[in-house]
C-alpha cells in the first residue's frame, strides 16, 4: 500500500505523467485505437430512454451517500447475512493483506490453476504478480483482460481494458501466444479467445471476481458484465474469491435495481448488462453447479482515509468509466499515461488520495475542469471540485513548484492594487504589442507550454481600461 | 420593459482588458443599445479564478471579496465571459464560506450576475442588435458558460438576429477546446492537442468564422488554428453582435 | 486488534460515531431494509408482454410465442430446424419432462458440460423494462445451463413477466424464504467490444438467446 505520511516516494506509479503523456500522444498506434471506441456517443443514446434520467441520479447519489452514511452497519450487517448463507468473509486494510489472504485461501484449498474475471481492487494490489510468485497460473479471462495480460500490461481503461489495442496488435498476440495461424478479423480473434479460454474456465480450479456491489440485506455479491465470464468465474471452479472495496456496499436489492439503469447506460449504453449475476453463498445441497466454497475480501487500502472528508463523494463511484470516456484530457493521452489502476478524472482524484498527494502531483492539476465529468457522473461526483480541492491541499502542503507559487502570490498583490495593477497591465500590453510585431501573434514565450503547440494572439498596445478612460475624456 | 433603466456593472475581466479591448466596448455598446445605464468601476481587476483553480484559496478569496465590494452598488453585473460570470456564480458562495459575515453580499451578487448574451435575452430583452456580419459562423460553447450558467440558446438567438450571419454549427460544440486555464501553459502538448480535435471540427464546418463568448477559449483556439495554418476568423460574441469585428 | 476491528473503527471515527455501535443504530438500518423503498424510476407505461417481447429483440434474443406448454417442444423443434442447430440439446428436468415424442429433438435432463450446443432452460421470472430473463440456480434448475451451451432456449409462461428487477425481487421474496445461491439475469447472448470497440456476439456465453412466450 502506498505510504502517505508525507514523504515523497521516488519513482511513485503516477509521477512521470508528463513524459508517458508525450510518449501516448506521440504514439500513432495507440491514437489510432483510442479512436475506435465511443463510449460517449452510446451513453447518450443509452440515457435517452430514460425520461427523468436526472431525478434518477439524484435518487442514485442520495442511495450511494446514504451507504456510506452508515458504512459500518451497512457492512456488518452484509457480514452477518453473508456468513449465514456460509460465505466467508475476510477483511484487508492494506493491498498486501489481499494477496496475503487469496494465496492463504488458494494455498489451504490446494489449488494451482486460478481464473480471473475483472477486479480493478485486484490490479491495486498486483495480485496477478503476488500469485505467479507463488507458483500459481493466473488466467484473465475478460477479453480485453486476456489481452494486456498476454501482453504484459495493464488495464488502460476501467470497463475497456485493451482500448489502447488495434486488431493488429491483437491479431499479433493472439498468433504468438496460442501458435495458431494469425487471424486479423475480429469475428475470427473473438471465436479464437472464446475457444482458448472455454478450456480454462473448465480446468480454472479457483475463480477471482471482483464485485460491483455487496448488498446488506442478502449479504449476496453482485456482478455486471456482458461477457459471461463472470458468471463462468463463479459458477464452475470449486472455489470463488471475490475482492471488492468496502465502499461497494449497497443496502437492498432495490437499491441495486435503481443503481444498474444508470450504472450500464453510463458504461456502455446498454439499458442493462448482458449478465447480472447476484451471488449468494457457496453451492447449496443438491445443486449441480456452483463452488464449494465462497470468500469476499472487503478492502480498506486507503478508503476509510476519505471518509468524513471534504474527499467523501469520491467513494460513491460505481465504476462505469463515463467521466473518462467523456475527459478530453483522456481521450487524448489514454488510461496508461496516469500512471495507476484508475484513469481518467475519477483516478486524478482517487490516485492521490488512495496512494498520497505527493505521488500524484500532477494529476489533479492535469484537467480543464471542463466539468463534462461532472456532468455525466451517474451519482453526481463533483470531479473538478476534489480535483480543485486537490490543489488547494498541494499548495497548502508546499508541493507546487516555487515558480508557480511566487507567480501567483505576485500578480494576487498586484491584482489587489488597481492603481500597480494598471499600470503592469499597460506595460504588459505595450510589450506584448511589440513582440507580437507586424501579424500581431506571439509565436514563441520561451519557458511557456502555450507557445509549444500554440501562436498566442498578441495585446492591441492598450488597455481596456486605458482606453474606456480615454473615451470619458473626449 | 419600464422606463426604469437597468443599471448594470460591467466587468469587464482581466483578460479582456489587456488581451481584447473590443470585447469590452461591444458589450458596453449592446448593453446600452438594450436601455442599460452602465457603470464601469474602475478599480476592477480579476475575479480570483486563476489563484483559485490553481489551489491558492486565500488569493482568490482576497480578489473574491475585493468584487464582492467593488460591485455591491450595481443593479446587475453583466461579465463577457461564461468563466468569469461562472466564477462569481458558482463558487464565490464555497471559496468564501470562511467568512459567514460576507455571506448575505456573496450570494446578493451571485444572484445577480450574469453572462453578457444571457443577460441581454433573458434579462433586457435585445431585441435588434447592431451588428451585421457577411458570412457563415460556427459556435463553440465554452465550458462554464454551458455548464455553470447555462449559456447555450441565448447567443444562438442574438447571433439569429444578426444581419447575413448563417450559423453552420460544428458536430461537438460542446466539447471542451483544452484552454483550462493555466492548464495550457503547463501541460501545453495535452491542451494543444485537444485543441486539435475543435480545430478539425471547425474546419469541417467549412465556416468563416468561430463564433464564442470566453476570451480564454478564444486565445487558445485562435493560437492553434494559426499555428496549423488555418485562416478561420476567430471572434468573440460580443464583437459580431456588437459589429465590432474589425477593432 | 483484527483487521476487521481497525477497518470499523475508523469508519467510526471518520463518521465521529462512538465506538461501539448500539441497537439504536442497528434499528435503523433494519428499518430501512425492511421498507424495501422503491427508488426513482422512469415512468413505464407500456403493456408487460409487447415491452418485454420488444426488449427481447432489442438485447439480440429471439422470441416465439405459443398457446401452451404442450406447444412448446414443437417450436423449439421448429426454431432448431430453421437454424440449423444441432437437434440435441440438455434441459432442465421440468423442461426434460415435456413430451418430445414426435418432435426429433433428443432432450436429456441433466447438468450441461462444455461441449453441449443447446441448452433449454424456464424462467423463474421474466422482467419486460428490460427484456430480461431472471433464473435461480437449484438442484432441478442448474446454473449452467443457461450458460455452456452456444444457443439457450428460455421457455417464458407469460404469466411470469413482471414490470421490472423491483417487482421481481419482491415476488421473489413472497415465493420463497430466501435466495438461492445464484440469481441471474440474462438479457440476450453473451457479448464483447473490448477489440476495436466491435460488438462481438458470444464472447463466453451463449451465442444465442430464443425465448418461447407461452400464453398460459
């Protein structure tokens, strides 16, 4: 778990934003495939159907904030519920305890071939990595999972993790990890991976899944996706291990019902996942199918440090991507160049928090505060307000550069004195005016990120105010 | 409307006093082709959104009250920027919440600002404005304007009114031109490149002109159309309204 | 201290809550559980069969209605004929028990493997907001049959079409004590976009979904 006592850890995951960011922007290949989705334009056509959208995602904040109004009841009580219906239950504080619990489990039911169906809380604590260590096979079986895995990478985007992949890189993948002639069209590659995995997820002994949400009243676990690996994961190796954070907890199935038409539009526009599956305990007497045993991990790894903060709203997030796939700052750069598990506008506020600001500097500062994230968060997070408080806690907290800080303390005491102030701004005008010369465009401020990719317009020479006084006069 | 003119403050925003004087004198010159009696404090500078959205909470919140101060005679404060007007509106109410004392003012001048073309609609009435502009445009909706004031059909209507004007509007008008603010000086490469995405969709307007009312996103388009070579004009609302275009 | 001791503890103090939680407390939440609130919902008023028929068709299932039961193994005959389909398929016992004399399909009340082609399966209900089929896993109603098979047939008696998730949590709760292991709601095949942002139908699941309405 990352430290956040407030020293600075070198090499932290997210800092070196600037430099990933220009190696993505500059990568045609990436570029190419970020371009092929849009999610944004099936949310829109998903929300459309529903004729009060908006009083819907009030209703949805008002239940997420009223489950972590009370979280610890909430969560004893899915405990309870949980442990009668003979699911086990562990708790983690930090991502080590995760891995530390799911090898304990695997080691004492003696298995070796585990399958995975999606757990971002999994990617927080490299668990895959934790596994492999220990001599356990570790299939993904997501497809886009199944993709970064076999290439050695990491999920670029929460609901889409190989969004960052052409067909050609899947096509290259796929024809050297399963040594089979290659295919480029993406009906053949998707049949290709269906077979592949078919075979592990009969042979898969252990199945790791995340979990959307945890419900109190059932103490069930229940799961969105659209795939089916999902429901292979639990449903057919003897042993199902769920790993969700301890915000995930939703009072009733009702509950549930209002969040999933906002949670599926959100994501991908659909009006509902092809699957939603609510687990309930291990296979009962006389079933034919289901595990033997069942485990849900609830995590802290920084959570509770949000709680009763002015951070609090970040923990309503349900996960469905909307704010990235709307962000044009991750449009453009793509999951990987923030550097952690969570992308886009909801990772600039959960990264610094979850790992300390002071490994994630840059992220809350690398936004338009366009507000787009705001406004298609399904449970109204106010994204560039945490991220503006960000901000203010690096100023507080001495972590801008000591540049940026003179130079805001010096044009404030400037601002605030109207006569220095006119007389700076006149000076600037007639400077500007001069280097903008003959085209009146600036085209190069040295130190200056605008001019990098920008002319900037050059003043006129005089000020509004100069020559509003110069009007009243004649 | 009565014969009680409306007195109206204008501020007239930092950016727009050195950058683009016109744009100050255009909406001088709407508001008093509306009736307005308009005041021009003087001693006005910036509303405090740099500082604050930069986390330096006690120099916007010193600028925030110096407004706060500066406009509390004026019937309505009318700013030609979503921003800035979005500043005052939206987030003077939380940047000043440490102090209780200056809340009845705070929210006595939140209520009463507005952006320039939602305050000429809605407020005033315009319903002939001065300018004439031969040509197509296109609009860009700036962030704030959009999402914090709501600013969306109102310069649609004015620029409807315009003589010669065609709007041709762009596929995502809505989508952000990567200004941000001080983002665009520090992570120059990302906002340019989302200004790129704007730039392409203007261009496949085919328009004359961009049409937009925030000076910020004005700068920022206009500096990457002319760093990629294109000679789309790039205008503020307040100038093709105003027919002030050429100042 | 557990791990779970110092996770509610500082919930508790985060909530400025005192450390130990009282009954007071605990009747609140059980209250809340209890009522079973509603929450927002857009407004439906449509008529549950075409809804859900139209919801169907809009996930990628297909849908055939019939008069009864005893209609039902010869459109099932007749669907796998018109498409081909293997005429062999696994079933839930209630499904198995139907009479297929006559119909050239071989049905065998078992649980599914990996290499079975079609699976039949009923509903325990049906959901029309969403097109959706709601099935409890038990001894006489697998899980995986709905799931291993390429093609899934659900046979839907109309009656068991409810408005959506919230009315079928609570029939659920009048039918029975409490959930069985696995609830699963399925809205047509089994799909993935993660290559190229392409809709892909049969990803793992199902690769089709035909669903027989049944009128009484």
């Amino acid at each position: 778990m990352g430290a956040s006592s407030g020293a600075r850890t070198m090499n932290a995951p997210a800092e070196g934003f600037k430099a990933r960011a220009h190696d993505k922007l500059n990568d045609a290949k990436v570029q190419r495939a970020m371009r092929n989705f849009n999610l944004a334009g099936a949310r829109a056509r998903g929300i459309a159907d529903l004729d009060n959208f908006e009083d819907i995602r009030t209703a949805a904040a008002a239940i997420r904030d009223r489950s972590l109004a009370s979280l610890d009841l909430w969560l004893a009580r899915f405990e309870q519920e949980a442990t009668r219906r003979g699911t086990k239950v562990h708790w983690a504080e930090t991502h080590a305890d995760i891995n530390r619990i799911v090898i304990e489990i695997a080691r004492q039911t003696g298995v070796k071939k585990i399958i995975k169906s999606k757990s971002m809380v999994s990617e927080e604590s490299h668990l895959n990595d934790a596994l492999e260590a220990e001599g356990f096979k570790v299939v993904e079986t997501d497809l886009g999972e199944y993709i970064v895995q076999l290439a050695g990478e990491k999920p670029s985007h929460i609901i889409a993790p190989a969004i960052h992949k052409t067909r050609d890189d899947v096509a290259d993948l796929f024809a050297e990890h399963h040594k089979t002639p290659r295919k480029s069209d993406i009906g053949e590659l998707t049949m290709e991976a269906r077979k592949f995995l078919r075979e592990h997820f009969l042979s898969g002994e252990m199945g790791i899944s995340g979990g959307n949400f945890i419900i109190a009243e059932t103490g069930s676990l229940l799961l969105v996706t659209n795939e089916g690996n999902g429901r292979m994961t639990t449903t057919l190796p003897r042993v199902h291990v769920a790993i969700t954070g301890i915000e995930k907890v939703l009072p009733t199935l009702e509950d549930a019902s209002c969040i999933l038409r906002l949670l599926t539009r959100s994501a991908t526009g659909q009006s509902i996942s092809n699957y939603v599956t609510v687990n309930t305990g291990p296979k009962q007497p006389g079933d034919l199918d289901g595990p033997e045993e069942m485990h849900v991990i609830i995590v802290d790894a920084g959570r509770t440090k949000l709680l009763g903060t002015d951070m609090q709203e970040a923990l309503r997030c349900i996960r469905c991507g909307a704010c990235m796939n709307h962000c044009p700052v991750y449009q453009n750069i793509g999951g990987h160049a923030y550097g952690w598990v969570y992308p886009g506008p909801i990772g600039s506020v959960l990264t610094p928090n979850y790992i300390g600001i002071e490994n994630a500097v840059d992220l809350p500062n690398a936004a338009t505060l366009c507000n787009q994230c705001g406004v298609v968060c399904p449970v109204k997070i106010p994204l560039p307000d945490l991220m503006r408080k960000l901000r203010e806690k690096q100023v507080d907290r001495g972590l801008r550069p000591w540049q940026e800080r003179l130079g805001l303390k010096l044009w404030a005491w400037t601002a605030q004195r109207p006569g220095i102030y006119a007389f700076a701004t006149k000076l600037a005008a007639r400077l500007g005016r001069s280097i903008g010369g003959a085209d009146r465009t600036i085209h190069r401020l040295p130190g200056n990120g605008w001019t990098e990719g920008r002319d900037m317009p050059a003043p006129k020479g005089k000020t509004f105010r100069e020559l509003y006084a110069e009007r009243k006069r004649s | 409307m009565s014969d009680q003119k409306l007195r109206v403050g204008l501020f007239v925003t930092c950016l727009v006093d050195l950058m683009r004087p016109s744009i100050g004198f255009s909406a001088l010159k709407l508001l008093e082709s509306a009736g307005c009696d308009v005041t021009v404090p003087t001693s006005q500078t910036c509303c405090g959104q740099p500082a604050y959205n930069s986390g330096d909470r006690a120099a916007a919140q010193s600028l925030a009250r110096k407004v706060v101060a500066e406009f509390r005679d004026c019937e309505y404060v009318v700013v030609p920027s979503g921003s800035c007007s979005g500043m005052i509106r939206a987030h003077y109410a939380e940047l000043l919440a440490e102090f209780p004392a200056d809340r009845p003012e705070v929210e006595r001048l939140s209520a009463r600002t507005y952006e320039l073309t939602d305050f000429l609609v809605n407020v005033a009435k315009l319903d002939r404005v001065p300018g004439r502009f031969a040509g197509n445009c296109t609009y860009h909706d700036s962030c704030s304007g959009l999402r914090e004031m709501g600013v969306k059909k109102q310069p649609r209507a004015l620029l409807g009114q315009v003589p010669g004007l065609t709007l041709n509007e762009m596929a995502t008008p809505e989508y952000c031109c990567g200004f941000g603010g001080t983002f665009a000086v520090k992570y120059g490469e990302i906002s340019a490149r989302i200004a790129d995405r704007k730039c392409e969709d203007i261009a496949s307007t085919g328009a004359d002109a961009v049409v937009l009312g925030d000076l910020g996103c004005m700068l920022n388009i206009e500096g990457r159309l002319k760093r990629r070579g294109d000679r789309t004009k790039v205008y503020h609302v307040a100038e093709v309204l105003a027919g002030m275009t050429d100042e | 201290m557990s791990a779970r001791d110092n996770i509610f503890a500082r919930i508790r103090a985060a909530r400025a809550a005192a450390p130990n939680v009282d009954d007071a407390e605990r009747a609140v939440i059980e209250g809340r559980i209890a009522l079973h609130a509603v929450g927002t919902r857009p407004s439906m008023e449509w008529a549950l069969v075409p809804r859900f028929r139209e919801q169907c068709v809009r996930m990628s299932s297909t849908v055939d209605d019939v008069g009864s039961m005893a209609d039902v193994p010869r459109a099932i005959a007749r669907f796998l004929t018109g498409m081909n389909l293997p005429m062999r398929a696994v079933a839930w016992p209630e499904i198995a028990r139907l009479d297929w004399n006559g119909t050239g399909v071989v049905v065998e009340g078992r649980a599914a493997r990996g290499d079975d082609l079609v699976g039949i399966t009923g509903v325990h209900l049906a959901v029309a907001e969403t097109g959706t089929l709601m099935l409890l896993s038990g001894p006489a109603t697998p899980a995986a049959t709905s799931l291993l098979p390429e093609t899934h047939i659900a046979v839907v008696p109309q009656g068991r079409i409810v408005k959506a998730m919230e009315e079928a949590w609570a029939q659920t709760r009048q039918e029975r004590s409490e959930l069985p292991r696995a609830v699963n709601f399925v809205s047509g095949p089994s799909r993935t976009a993660d290559i190229e942002g392409q809709l892909q139908l049969g990803a793992h699941g199902p690769y089709r979904v035909h669903v027989v309405v049944v009128a009484e």
